[in-house]
C-alpha cells in the first residue's frame, strides 16, 4: 500500500521490520527501548506505537500497551494498512467504540485490500456491529469475488442474523471457492436439522481423509460429522466421530486442571463477604445485567428475553469488565482471568474500574436505560463485579450438570472452554464453578438471581416476569417472543433460538449414556449430580 501519511516517512520499512523480527525472535526490552528512542524524535509515528504496543503486550505491560494504542488511534492514521493495524490492536483493548470508528473510515473502507476487509469485519461482527462488517464484506466480495473467507463470514453473519439460506449458500461458495476451509463445512452442519435426503455426510468423510493430520481441519470435520450423524440417529457413529474430535481438540491445547482449581481457590480467598460489601460508589450509567453461568446453560435465552425489552440493548458478549480488571491490576494474560489477576485485584482501585466500565457502558447501552452481558464466562468475576458496580444485576443460570456437560462436550469453541473436550476436566471444571456459584450467592446476596433452567423452560410466562422484577423492569409480552426476527444471535444458539421456545427437547445425552459413564460418575463423586437427579431433563434452547 502506499503511504499516504507524512509522518510515516520518518522511519524507514526497512527498521520497522529489523524490529519486528526482532519481537518475532523475543528480544522484547530491546524492541521496547528501539521504539522509545525513535519517539523522541517522532512522538506521532503511529507505526513505531502500534510496535510499541505489541511488544509491552509481550512484556506483560498491559495498561501501557494499551496507552500506546490509543496514542496511535489519536493521531488518525490515514494509510489504510496502519488503520487495519490500529483496529486489530484497539479490538484486543476491547475499545468497541474505536473500532467502529476506526474501520469505518473511508481510507480503510475504499482503500484496503479484501483480506484487510474481512478481517476487519470479523472484529466488527465480534462486538455487534453485524451491519457494518456486511458492508465490508460485500466491499471485499466486490474486488475479489473468489475470496472464500469472505463468503464463510458473511455466512457466519447471515447465521447470526436469521438468514440461514442466505448462510448456507455462503458456505457453499466458499467451499467450492477453497475445498479445504472446513470451518465452512463446520458452520452448515450446524444451520438445520439434517436428514436422511439432505444431509452432508458423504462429503465430510472424504473431506475427513483429505483433511491434514493432526491439524485444526480434523477437528471441525468431526465435529461437524457428530452433529449430522446425530441429527441422522446415527449415535455410534457420532459418538465415535465426537470422541476423535475431542481427543484431536484437547492434543491442541495446553490446559491445565490444576490451574483452574487454584483459579477458584483465590476467588474465594480473596472475595470475601466484607469485601465485597465495601463496595464503590455507584456511578451514573446504563444499568448492566450480566447474564453468567456454564457455556450452554441457557444464558442466550436470557439475553433474548432481556433483549426483548424496550429498555434494554442486547449488547452481546463482551469483554468490558475483564478489560477494566486486566488495566486495573496491569495483568496481561489470554484468559477472562487468572490467578495472578485475582492476587493483584485485591489492591485494585474499585471506583476507577468504575468509571472506566462506565464509559464502555455507554456505548454498549446504545442509548437504553438498561443492556446486557452475556459473556457466560463473567461468573469468575460475579464478586469483582458485585463490589466495583454496586447497581448492577447478575443473573446465574442453572441448569442440569449431565445436560450442560454434554452440550460443552459435543460444542467445537474457539478458545473459550479448554476443559470442554475431556469427561473428566469437564466434570471437574464444573463441579468447581457449581461450588464457585454456591459461594457468590453467599457473598453477593440478593443482587445475584439464580434461574433454574428447567422451570424457565416449564413456566416461561411466570419466570420472565421474576426476571423483569428483579432487573427493576415492568414486563413487556415481547420478552416472551424469543423466537423473533431482528437482533443477532452469535452463539452456539443461534439456529435453535430463531425456532422460538421448545420444552420437547430430552437429554440429548441420553443416546450416549454408556461413553458417557465417566463423566456422570466423576459429576457424582464431585457431589454435584445428585441434586439434579429429580428434575426434569431439558435440552437447552
């Protein structure tokens, strides 16, 4: 690309890139002192601070990482390859604001070459801006028309959005555009019911066995096989296709059980009843209801309810709060949070992760008195959450361990749920965020509600009206539609929710009971299954 930008010609391509082999190679003091040399004479040089900013990350440096970044997003780079670099490192900041802004320019907008464009939308799409990344995409489309990524996320958006025709021949282009992007084949598999006439079964195999050993294609076509297999009654078949993508998954992954045990064991030391209690101030802002528990417990169907309110903006799930406690504590790590970050955030300054979460509201609230967070994962932070913002409302769903246990099994996540692809890390993670939740009830007290899944889905009429009351809402009849157009569903929900509230759903485990012997009997030596074992098994919507 060209520059287009007189300041960048201060500092030569040729030591920009010295220096970033430099970070490549893991030199990072070195590259951090480089680059603070050259801003002495060019303190505007959004390049050298985009540099800066990625190798104070690499340092553990996170709150000054992210100064450098918005130092660069002040000067307003116009040269669209230093736009696609600010908006990639302000997305890891989470600064959503400044991501729409920053890939809404027309220097990025006509100027960027089509990957630069997808990729651009996929940050876009990640904080709700669906309509935005569309229009990138179709831009991208336009100058390259066999670009397949872009085609598999336009699809992905359409899915969000309802459109699943629309999806699923999205996804046909970019297969036929690149035979090997199998996260394309993934994502259909999941866009219906399949059928014994229309199902994708025979393509997968030979996908399968054309796909690279050991690589990440394996593993979305087995998962993408269990889901039609299953969809088919075929359930040996698709256990046995499961059960390769998991151990395929988890050989990928470097989580630690132990870790995570150590994780709950200083949330509990650390936020105690006192304090918690000794709260901050309350903060004048849009309301925010964190809607948390297990990945597939039934939060998306509480943010379409909530959504469905006039007050209240679906803001999706977002990182804000984990943000504000990452700057607080200066802690940089790829988790919501970890131990070292619950260590650190006992001395952290509650009324300043206040106000920073407050300007993030704002934007997320989009104008409503009211908006939802609906990062499941939030529950780690229910204590750092009830003590930084005292007004705000936290809903924990509940729902039966076996069926949330096997809803993480058999879903294929990014990063999110590590412990997801072994029965027994799994039965253990959920056995300590069960005991985890028993604790914030305790502390947290009656600013944390806990909806119990199964009489959600058995009186829906009576448990959404409790939801509204404790949100400080009058009920709305349009909270009960969860099944309406509009809005953007970007879970694993997504498909079932558009079909509105079913309660005909059984255990879907149930055709597995015997693979998954090692996974009940772990729940109930954790002491966790046997309070469930009288209620009614429903499959989450």
């Amino acid at each position: 690309m060209s520059v287009s930008h007189p300041a960048l010609s201060a500092v030569s391509p040729a030591t920009l890139r010295q220096l970033d082999g430099q970070l490549t190679a893991g030199r990072v003091d070195e590259v951090i002192v480089a680059c603070r040399d050259l801003l002495h004479g060019h303190p505007d040089h959004a390049p050298v601070l985009l540099l800066l900013s990625r190798a104070l990350s690499r340092g553990g440096r996170h709150r000054q990482a992210r100064d450098a970044t918005l130092q660069a997003w002040a000067t307003r780079p116009r040269d669209p390859a230093v736009l696609f670099e600010t908006g990639r490192r302000l997305r890891y900041f989470n600064e959503y604001e400044a991501v729409a802004t920053c890939y809404g320019m027309p220097d990025f907008t006509d100027r960027a070459p089509a990957q630069a464009l997808t990729e651009a939308a996929l940050s876009l799409s990640s904080i709700g801006l669906n309509e935005q990344a569309l229009a990138l995409l179709e831009k991208a489309i336009s100058s390259t028309p066999k670009l397949a990524v872009a085609y598999y996320m336009r699809g992905n958006i359409r899915s969000f959005m309802g459109d699943f025709e629309a999806a699923d021949a999205d996804y046909e282009r970019s297969l036929a555009e690149d035979p090997r992007l199998f996260q394309a084949a993934w994502m259909q598999s999941g866009l219906r019911t399949q059928t014994p006439e229309s199902n994708h079964v025979e393509r997968l195999v030979r996908q399968l066995q054309a796909a690279t050993p050991g690589g990440k294609g394996e593993v979305y076509l087995e998962f993408a096989l269990h889901k039609e297999l299953h969809d088919l009654g075929r359930h040996d078949d698709a256990w046995r296709h499961l059960a390769a993508g998991c151990r395929k998954k988890r050989a990928q992954l470097t989580y630690r059980a132990d870790a995570a045990r150590h994780l709950f064991s200083r949330l509990k030391k650390v936020c105690t009843a006192r304090f918690v209690s000794e709260s901050a101030s309350p903060v004048s802002m849009p309301v925010p209801i964190f809607v948390v528990g297990m990945h597939r417990s039934g939060t998306t169907l509480i943010e379409r309810v909530l959504g469905g309110h006039s007050q209240v903006r679906d803001a999706g799930e977002t990182y804000a709060f984990a943000e504000e406690m990452k700057l607080a504590t200066n802690q940089a790590n790829s988790l919501v949070l970890d131990a070292a970050l619950v260590d650190a955030a006992a001395g952290v300054d509650y009324a300043k992760v206040a106000a920073g979460y407050a300007a993030r509201a704002r934007w997320l609230a989009q104008g409503k008195a009211f908006f939802t967070e609906k990062l499941p994962s939030n529950f780690l932070h229910a204590g750092f959450i009830a003590k930084a913002l005292p007004d705000a409302k936290i809903i924990h769903l509940a729902r039966n361990p076996m069926d949330t246990a096997f809803s993480n099994l058999r879903t294929l996540f990014s990063e999110a749920a590590p412990y997801s692809y072994d029965q027994a890390e799994l039965a253990d993670y959920i056995a300590e965020s069960h005991r985890l939740m028993t604790w914030w009830q305790e502390v947290v007290g009656d600013r944390l509600l806990v909806v119990d899944y199964a009489r959600l889905v058995a009186d829906f009429d009576t448990e959404v009206r409790r939801i509204a009351a404790f949100c400080g809402l009058p009920f709305e009849p349009a909270m009960l539609d969860v099944g309406r157009g509009g809005g953007a569903v970007t879970t694993a929900s997504a498909v079932q929710l558009r079909d509105g509230l079913r309660k005909d759903r059984g255990a879907a485990w149930l055709p597995y009971a015997e693979p998954l012997a090692p996974l009940r009997t772990a729940l109930q030596a954790q002491h966790v299954l046997p309070d469930w074992l009288h209620r009614d098994h429903v499959h989450e919507r």
